[in-house]
C-alpha cells in the first residue's frame, strides 16, 4: 500500500478563511427557479411560494454569498422587470438559454428568498446590452434609503429598507462570444471603469467584482486580465475566475487531478494582478472571486440538451440537469481543497449552481427533493473549515496524468481555528486502484481528540442518487481512523474524499 506523510502547524498559515468562500449561484436558466427553488404548488410551499424542502436543504448545504440573476441569463437581463406587481411584469425571450423568463421570481422575491435560507445577496449587472447608467439605476433603486424616484419606487413595491446589497458583479464573462455583448478588454475595460467610479459616487463601501477570463482555455487568458486590470485595477476589489472540469474520453486519471489546474489557473491570475499592480506602484492587493466553478458534463448541453427554433421558447426546460457519481464528488473536493489552499487570495466563491441546474441539489415538480453526491464535500467542508486555512507539508507517491504531467496521489490542505481549539484536515485519493495509508503530524495542536470523520467512496464510482434511489451515495465515518502520540494515522480509500475534525 502506496503512503503519505503530512504534517499540520498552525505556523504554516495561508490565511484567513472568509465565509464567503462558500457562496452559491443562482441564476435564471432551465429549472433553477421555477420548479427548483419556487413551485407555488408543491406541498411544502411557503406563503410566498418557495419549496420548503428546498430551504432545508440550502441551509444544511451551507452556502453564504449568492451570486444572482446570472451568469449569461443577465447580459439580456432588464432589472426593471423583475420589480413591482407580477402581473405587469413582461415575459421576455431569454437569449443566453432559449428559453421564456416569467418575471415571476425578481429581485424582491428573490431576496425574500435569501432571508429564509440565510445567504447574502451578490448582484451581477448587465454590461453586455446595457451600461453604467442601467447599473446606477439599480444600484440606487436596491440601496438608497430613500427620497428618490427610484428608491420611492422600491417603498412602493414593498420594501421599505435597502437591500443594502454589498458585492457586485461587473457584467459576466465578456470575453466570451456567446456573451450578449461580447467585446475586447480594452472595450470591456472601460465600461467596467466606468462603471464602477459611477457605483462609488453613490457608495464608495461596496465591493465590486471586475470579469475576468471565462476559463483558462480561452485565447485571451493572461491578456484579458492585464488589459482589464489596467483600466480598474483603483476601481474594483475583485477579478473573477470562472472554471468547470468534466471527464473526457474516459480520461479518469485527469479528471482526478482536476484540482491542479485550478491551482495552476488561481496562481496564474493572482501573479497577473500583482503584476499589474506593481507597474502601477500600487500597494493595493486585487482578490479573486472564482464565482463560478463546478463538475460541468458542458458536452451533454451542446451535443443534446441545447435549444433552438425561433418558436420553440419553453418556460423552465430541463436542461443542464448533470446527475453527479461519486467520481464527480470526489474530484468536486477536491477542487475545495485549491480553493481552501490560496485562502490568502481567492477570498470569494461561488459553487455554480444550486438546484437542478448543475446542482448539488434535485427537484422534481410534485415530488421530493434530494442530495446530489456534490453536495456532501461542499455541506461539510463549509461547516468544518473554519479559522485559518494551513499549508500542509505532503511527502507522497506521483502519478502520470496525459493532461496534467505527473502530480501527487494524495492532495490536502488543513484548517485551524485558534479561537475555539478546533482544526480540520481534508484529503483526496486520486489512485483508481490502491488504498493510500496516510500519517498526518499533529503535535502542534496540542492536545486534541478526533471530533467527527466522513469519507465520501464507493466500490463503484459511478454510483449516483437519483429520483429511483435517492440515498444510494452518502458519506460514512472512516472505521481507519486512530490518533495516538500527535500522529493521526487513516486509510484513504481508492477515488475518495475524507474529512477529519479534531478538537
């Protein structure tokens, strides 16, 4: 059996983990809203209409800060219809996903939403058909007290105080071309810019979130980020990343490893923005808000979900509604670990999406609500990581990877809090075939006891829950675990996630 050594120390902080990192996503597309978050009448509806066996399941995940109305659904997006009474609110045609917007659930409803599950509102505004005077105008409808036309329109509609919405978004992936919209940075630079100094005459407090590349992939990569930055890097607080990996060509073995492009692509941002910020003698430090990232089968959407046909607009369609094995949570983990690890800077996240829509939670209309595999890394990491993120030192076998070169067997990163005495380690087996035994130093600790164990593995990795069998994957306590003389030893099993927690 291949081993690991590794060793967690409080002196080895990366830094601070902020709650933010576990944000959420929700955007008007397929079946994420309607039938997904509201169905006015299934049997646990609220007064207002939400799935309250959705809510539940929201809270347990965990999420914080809720990114919202899109992703590509908001370079069409007209704020204006989504406020005052459903019954004069206008259906449009939804460019970015072919489908027919209700106006049903806007921006009141939605945030009535986000009070009953415990998350904080992220809004994105619409720079690709629309520009900083459209921003300023919800900026002011949203979070001005009140005495002004827009801000009376928001008392009239019934909402009395502000949003008070913090964070915000500048448009979404405007490098793409399938973005409404799409433009050079150079051109998206200046609107951002623009955009922004605009935002800040109203409230010079907000934290505001500048696009960046819409994938490592993209030809632009590098590029992008230093143009862009070069036009807002005293405006903005933030640079987006945005990633989603899938297995390709029965290709396991990368797909495992997925987590070192994330890595790869957060460092290589990061060394962007300080480079851009040092040609400027600035002394501000640009953080990255990766508002995007998930498993994402993309090839499933292009190749059969996509929808076309100049009358064929459906309300709510199926779509994007990737059903997750325990290989996709496993790699999904290990994802949060590269997250958790560049704590110092990636101080914002967002996990894309929530419900049916590439989500770690299913619906179905008139029926139950369920678990994906996805959701049991995120629901546990997000309870678990608190504190201080820590580097870990890892002394472990390699393995050769066609996408990625040889990397590690095992990845980690260790969490710490001082406050209340707690830590936590997390860990991946990316081997498809042994056991991994694994001696993790604690002695810096102190005395500390093992709290809790999970490990997310299944003799069959494909296993999935679905509607037919919807508790067929969840975590079980390791049977592996012993702690003994500051040395906490465990047994990883092939393709698997394990959380440990001491206290």
């Amino acid at each position: 059996m291949p081993s690991a050594r590794m060793t967690i120390d409080p002196h080895f902080a990366i830094g601070r983990i902020r709650r933010r990192l576990f944000g959420g996503f929700v955007e008007h597309l397929g079946r994420h809203i309607y039938d997904g978050i509201y169905e006015p009448g299934h049997e646990t509806a609220d007064a207002e209409g939400f799935r309250q066996d959705v809510i539940e399941l929201v809270r347990e995940l965990g999420v914080s800060t809720i990114r919202y109305p899109g992703g590509n659904f908001v370079s069409g997006f007209r704020w204006e219809d989504s406020v005052g009474p459903r019954e004069q609110r206008p259906r449009r045609l939804d460019l970015a996903w072919h489908s027919t917007e209700t106006n049903e659930v806007g921006l009141h409803e939605f945030s009535s939403w986000l009070e009953k599950v415990g998350s904080d509102l992220m809004m994105a505004v619409n720079l690709g058909t629309r520009g900083t005077l459209e921003a300023l105008d919800l900026l002011e409808y949203a979070n001005v007290p009140g005495g002004t036309e827009l801000s009376e329109r928001r008392r009239a509609n019934g909402r009395e105080e502000p949003f008070a919405i913090e964070m915000w978004c500048l448009g979404n992936e405007m490098d793409g071309p399938w973005q409404l919209g799409h433009r050079s940075a150079d051109d998206y630079g200046k609107i951002a810019a623009q955009t922004a100094k605009g935002m800040r005459q109203i409230d010079p407090d907000l934290k505001l979130v500048v696009c960046g590349s819409s994938g490592a992939q993209m030809p632009t990569f590098g590029e992008w980020e230093r143009v862009v930055l070069g036009h807002t890097y005293d405006d903005v607080d933030y640079i987006s990343c945005h990633a989603y990996y899938q297995e390709k060509d029965g290709d396991t073995g990368s797909f495992l490893a997925s987590g070192v492009d994330m890595d790869r692509f957060i460092e290589s941002v990061v060394a962007t923005a300080d480079h851009v910020g040092a040609v400027r003698g600035s002394s501000k430090r640009i953080d990255i808000s990766f508002d995007e990232w998930n498993v994402w089968y993309i090839d499933r959407y292009e190749g059969v979900d996509k929808i076309t046909g100049i009358g064929n607009w459906p309300v709510a369609p199926r779509i994007l509604e990737d059903s997750y094995s325990v290989l996709d949570a496993v790699v999904f983990g290990g994802l949060m670990i590269s997250l958790l690890k560049h704590a110092d800077r990636v101080t914002s996240a967002s996990l894309a999406q929530l419900v049916n829509v590439i989500a770690p939670i299913m619906t179905e209309p008139g029926g139950p609500a369920w678990r994906q595999t996805t959701f049991y890394p995120f629901s546990l990491t997000s309870r678990l990581a608190q504190g201080e993120a820590l580097e870990v030192k890892l002394d472990v076998p390699t393995y050769e990877t066609a996408r990625y070169g040889e990397v590690p067997l095992v990845d980690a990163v260790a969490t710490h809090d001082a406050a209340n005495g707690t830590a936590a380690v997390f860990l991946v087996n990316r081997s498809t075939t042994e056991s991994i035994s694994v001696e993790v130093d604690v002695v810096s600790l102190g005395e500390v006891s093992v709290r809790e164990t999970h490990v997310l593995t299944d003799a069959d990795i494909h296993a999935r829950n679905t509607l037919e069998d919807r508790e067929r994957v969840a975590p079980a306590p390791s049977d592996t675990v012993a702690l003994d003389g500051g040395v906490l030893r465990l047994t990883l099993p092939p393709v698997s996630w394990t959380a440990v927690a001491l206290g």
